[in-house]
C-alpha cells in the first residue's frame, strides 16, 4: 500500500511595518541618489551664478575652498576668502550656511533675493579705520537693481574682529549677532564680542537711501593693553580702566562717507611713570572734531590732589598737540620738596602745551614758607617752565628779614641740583650775621649746588648803618657762604663822612682801631668836632 504524501508549502508572512521600513529604504536610496545629482547641479549653479554675482558686486574678490548641498535644504559653503580692490584679506570665513526654500533650491535658483537667511560660523574680519578711511570704503559696487538684492538676516557665531585705528589695534573675540537686510537700501546690526576681558556691543543702521549711524560701546578695557602711547613716549601708562567708551559713526547725508561723530567715554586708576609720574587718575572725555577733550580730571601727583582739563588736539600733519590746565590748590611742600625745609602750603597752577613726545608745563606758583638756614622766607610767589626733565624758575619773590629776596635759574629735579641767580633788598642786616653790624642790606649772587650743599656768591651794599659803633654811608664787599657754615666776606669798602676804609673784616678790633685815630662815630659826632675846631681857630685868631 502506498501512503499518500500530503506536500508542504512554506508562506513568509510580511507585516506592514517591515514592508513600510522597506519602502522607506528604497524611498531614501532613491534620495540619496537624487540629492547627489542634484547636488552637483546645484554646486555648479552656485559657482555659476551665485558666485559669480557677488564677486561681480563687490571691487575685489571672493574666492570659495568647497561648495556641497546639506540634507537640511543649505547651500555650504566652506574656506570663503573676500579680498578688497588692494587685494587685502577684508574678511576669512570658515563655513557660510545659505538657506533657500526647497522648491527654489531644486530648480537651480539661486538668486541672492531667494535667499531665505544665512549663517557665518567663525569668521575672520579685518577692519582699518585710520584718518577717516576705512579698508571697507568702496568694497560695494553701487546698483540699481534692487529685485536682485538680499533681504533677510546674517547671522554670526563665534568669530574674530581685527581692529586698528589711530589710538590701537586690537583684536575681537567671540564675535556673534546678526545684521538684518530690512530692504535693499537699508540694513541693521547687533553685535556682541570680548575685547580683552572687556564687553563689546555694536548696534545701529546703514543704507543709501537714509541716514546711517552706528553705535560702538567698550565697557571694562585694560588702558595698558590699549597702546595708546608710543615705545618712545616719555609718559607710559602702568594702570588704569577705561570704565566705558561709546562711539558714535554716522554720515551727514543719505549715502555720504561715514565717519566717527562723537566719542566718549570715563577712566579710571589710571597710573602714569616717566616725564610725569601719577597715580589714581580719572577724567571724562568727549572727541569734538579734532580735539579729544577731557573734563573733570583729577589725579595724585606725589600723593598731592589735582585737577585737570584740557585737550589733545590732532593737526593737520597727524601730529598731536597738547592744550591742558593743571591745578593743585593746596599741596604739602614737604611731598613735592623733601630735601628743602618748607611750611604751609603750596600752590600751582599751569599749563601743559607742545607735543605728547616734548610736553612744556609753565606755570606760577606760591608756597607759605621756607627756610634756609636761619633765614625764613614767606609768602613766596613765582612763575616756572618744565621741560626735558629741566625746571626754569622763572621769577620768584619772597619776604624775609624785613625786606624781599628774588630768585630766576634752572632747577634739575631729578637730581636735585640748581644753579639759580639770587638777589635781594631791604634785608636787616644784623639778622643775616653775628657779627655787630645794623643797616639795611642789598646784594646780588647766585646759588649753585643742592639743598644739602649750597654755594653762595656775590656781592653785597649796606647804607646808613653802624658797625661796632662806627657809623658808615655805605659797607660794601664780596661774600662767600658754603652749606651752614659762616658767611666770609671779602673786598670790604667802607665809606664815611670823613673817607672810605678798607678794612680786612668787620670785627670789633678793627672798628676799635678807626676809633683810636679819633674818628667820629656818627654825624652828629662828626659836625661836633668840627664845630670846636672852628671855634678853636677863631678864638685863637681874635685873641692875637
């Protein structure tokens, strides 16, 4: 018998999941496949037409490392280099993402006006702005057209600013914001960045067709890093904060050249060393035209307060000017001149004028006393000039002893020498010496060395005056004084009523030995004697 065999069929039972998942796959090969064609395509268009209409916008060059079609719909193009007309480097960019809508990206276009928005990640940007001209000028061709220009916004992450102007060249970080094409005339703008460890903001607006204004503001900057001062500058800068700064650039009329309008700002502990030492400043500032001018500057100079104000002008040849006025209303001597013995106060006001590298400060000045060996001189007023590490005392008056004293000559603070012409008049001589001498005293002289040890010179008058008794018309002679010792004089002339003497020195020895010869000690003494002998002789006639 023959057992029948039933056959056996095997079924594979497919779900609609795996079949969905497979139709996806083909979905996506098929895609893929397309996208790469099309991709191609649009990478030529983009070179072709793209490309070519911005380097044909601008008067310069841009050239581009790659150029692909991300799945996400963007046109990316990487390794963007713009050069300007000079063929400067304007602007390095390492990746731009163009976004357009699908259907127009698909049929190849690419106009800048289907440009739905743009994304710069890290760009490199170099910015010059020196004497009013920027490498930006003239990068944009003018047009007409205005159906075929970009309305959108570009946005920025993560780039670099490289800035130099006529104060400093710096660099920006962390560059980020968006500029916002509102129409084909007229553009937006708001930036952020790290200058330093200093906030940077810009915002404001440009166009053709209205008035354009930007506004820059610098909050926290480092003085010191700044390089506001030259390698060669005889003023350097070891501190300070530049608190806050705005910058205003704008133009005056719809398309015109824009230009820095106005400046200001506020510093602070701001510390100077070399041709003038300060410390703590702090002052206002304000650019109006070319002038940068400073308000409400105060300061320590040798821990005495001051106040300062004035202008740093720029010429015409770019050079800069100094025009400032400096006040210190009531310092303590004895900080700004330790090796001289002074009291009260001191006084100064002054200009400082010339150029930043040879600054001139002239001024007056008053100061309530000082002492020079047993001489006290008060209410001393002057005038000086200061320049090149050399102090000009111009004039100088002061009373003492009953009369005034003057003094003009050069004074070398750094070391503390001077070489100054002296003179004086009115002086009571019997307080300028032990010796028994009385009468008002004039002299002429100069003063060379320091305070430690002065050398003192010249030559000086009594009048009317008695010496040990012995009355003179004049007491002329030479003097000599080094540091604290007694002066010696010399070259003595005394003139009398009855003749001049020329005594070796004023002591009382000598004075005795006149008397001895019978001389008379004063006028009155002197038309006595004459007065008996007179006498004497007509009575001696008569009685013959």
């Amino acid at each position: 018998m023959h057992e029948q065999q039933t056959p056996v069929t095997l079924r594979t039972k497919w779900s609609k999941k795996k079949v969905g998942l497979l139709v996806l796959a083909l979905i996506f090969l098929t895609g893929t496949l397309l996208f790469q064609l099309a991709s191609e395509k649009i990478r030529q268009a983009v070179e072709q037409s793209l490309l070519a209409q911005a380097n044909q916008s601008i008067n310069g060059k841009i050239t581009v490392g790659n150029i692909s079609l991300s799945f996400l719909g963007y046109v990316e193009a990487d390794d963007i280099e713009v050069l300007n007309a000079a063929g400067n480097p304007v602007a390095k960019i390492n990746r731009v993402h163009i976004r357009y809508n699908l259907h127009d990206l698909l049929k190849g276009q690419l106009g800048p006006q289907l440009i739905t928005g743009v994304t710069v990640e890290e760009p490199e940007i170099w910015l010059t702005y020196q004497q009013e001209h920027s490498n930006w000028d003239n990068l944009l061709k003018p047009t007409s057209d205005d159906s075929a220009k970009f309305s959108g916004k570009i946005k920025l992450k993560n780039g670099q600013l490289h800035l130099t102007t006529d104060l400093f060249e710096k660099t920006v970080n962390q560059l980020s914001g968006q500029f916002d094409f509102l129409s084909a005339s007229q553009t937006s703008l708001t930036i952020t960045g790290q200058l330093d460890q200093a906030a940077l903001t810009a915002e404001g607006h440009w166009g053709t067709d209205a008035l354009s204004e930007i506004t820059i503001t610098a909050k926290g900057l480092d003085l010191t890093k700044l390089g506001l001062v030259a390698d060669d500058s005889p003023i350097k800068i070891t501190a300070g904060k530049l608190d806050e700064v705005t910058a205003k650039l704008g133009n005056g009329q719809p398309g015109g050249t824009v230009l820095l309008k106005t400046l200001a700002g506020h510093f602070s502990g701001v510390d100077t060393t070399g041709a003038l030492a300060l410390s703590q400043g702090s002052a206002d500032f304000t650019k109006q035209e070319q002038s940068l001018l400073f308000t409400n500057g105060q300061a320590l100079y040798k821990g005495q307060p001051i106040t300062v104000n004035g202008q740093l002008i720029t010429t015409s040849t770019a050079e800069q000017a100094l025009d400032f006025t400096i006040q210190m209303p009531a310092g303590d001597p004895t900080a700004l001149l330790p090796n001289l013995q002074t009291g009260g106060n001191i006084a100064v006001q002054g200009k400082v004028t010339g150029s930043v590298l040879a600054p001139v400060l002239s001024g007056s000045f008053s100061l309530d006393r000082l002492q020079f060996g047993t001489m006290t001189v008060s209410g001393i007023n002057g005038t000086f000039s200061y320049a090149q590490e050399q102090l000009k005392l111009l004039t100088a008056t002061g009373a003492t002893t009953g009369g005034t004293v003057s003094a003009s000559g050069n004074i070398y603070p750094d070391s503390e020498q001077y070489s100054l012409n002296i003179s004086g008049s009115g002086l009571d001589s019997s307080q300028l010496t032990t010796k028994d001498v009385h009468g008002p005293l004039s002299l002429t002289g100069t003063a060379t060395g320091n305070a430690a040890a002065a050398l003192l010179q010249g030559s000086f008058t009594i009048t009317s005056g008695k010496a040990y008794g012995v009355s003179f018309q004049t007491l002329t002679g030479n003097f000599v004084k080094q540091g604290s010792n007694e002066a010696e004089v010399s070259n003595l002339a005394m003139k009398t009523d009855f003749g001049t003497f020329y005594p070796e020195q004023i002591s009382q020895n000598v004075m005795e030995q006149l008397q001895q010869r019978n001389l008379p000690t004063s006028r009155a003494e002197a038309e006595k004697k004459i007065t008996e002998k007179l006498t004497d002789k007509v009575l001696e006639k008569l009685l013959r």
